[in-house]
C-alpha cells in the first residue's frame, strides 16, 4: 500500500490554531513589557533613593518564605515621598523604621534594593515560551498530510 501525501504548505491553518496563536502572541507581549524595566532592576538602574519600612506581612511556602514590606520611598533628588513595597525583601530589611537603599525602576507600586531583581527571568521566560510555541503551531501548517486512503495515485 502506497502513502501519498499533500505538497508542503497546503494544509490551511485551524481557527484553534489561530487562536492559540493570538493568546501565545499576548503573552509574548506580556513578557516583553516587562523585561526593560526587569533589566533594569537587575543591573539596579534607576532613580536612587532610600526606602522606609513601616509593615511587613509574610507568608510559608514549604523551604520558602515571601514577605511584603510597605513603606515609603524618597529619591535621593527629591523631597517628595510615596507609598511603595520593597521588592524581594527579607525579614531583616523591614523592622519598622528600618532605612533601606534603594532603587526605583519605573514600576508604579515597588522599589528594588541593593540586591536587584530576577524579575527578568520571567519575562525571558515568557518571550522564549511565545516563539517555541509559534514556531511548534506555524510548522504544524506546513508539514505533509497524509491523504485519505483510495484518493491518492500509485494503486
């Protein structure tokens, strides 16, 4: 029994297909948002300042733990202050009234401290899925089909 198959490039692609595509283009989106300003944090760029702890809240994940410090930012050039959250912070970084260097990056409602920030680890991580799974749903248009049994030549 012989196997025919379609010429490359002739399959049409499915609605599904075009949809998972959209959604996967959103999240590639999504992560290249954020990488500059991810970057940034990483090389500790930015507005230089000092952070003022005022409350801390964490919580247990199993070998971890993740804490939330509120306080207020000042940069260095400017007396005006805001309400911000230091970003990757331990329980040592924020006693109350504990004075932190710090780092604004551009992102609304956080700081950075002297230590950085992986976050652009997430965003790379979101770029690389988007075009692995774009470069696995446009491939999958143009590999051979195998035709239907009895349409094809060679009986």
């Amino acid at each position: 029994m012989t196997r025919v198959f379609r010429t490359l490039g002739r399959a049409r692609p499915s609605m599904f297909s075009l949809v998972m595509l959209v959604l996967v283009w959103l999240l590639g989106y999504v992560g290249l948002a954020g990488g500059d300003q991810g970057a940034r944090a990483a090389r500790g760029e930015g507005t230089p300042g000092v952070f003022v702890a005022e409350s801390l809240s964490c919580v247990q994940h199993p070998g971890h733990e993740s804490c939330v410090c509120q306080g207020t930012f000042t940069p260095e050039e400017a007396e005006e202050e805001r309400s911000v959250r230091l970003h990757a912070a331990e329980r040592s970084d924020c006693a109350s009234g504990a004075r932190v260097r710090a780092v604004d990056s551009g992102a609304a409602d956080r700081v950075y401290g002297p230590w950085g920030s992986r976050e652009w680890v997430f965003s790379a991580a979101l770029v690389t899925v988007s075009a692995s799974v774009t470069v696995v749903i446009v491939a999958g248009w143009f590999r051979p089909r195998r035709e239907p049994e009895g349409t094809g030549f060679g009986r």
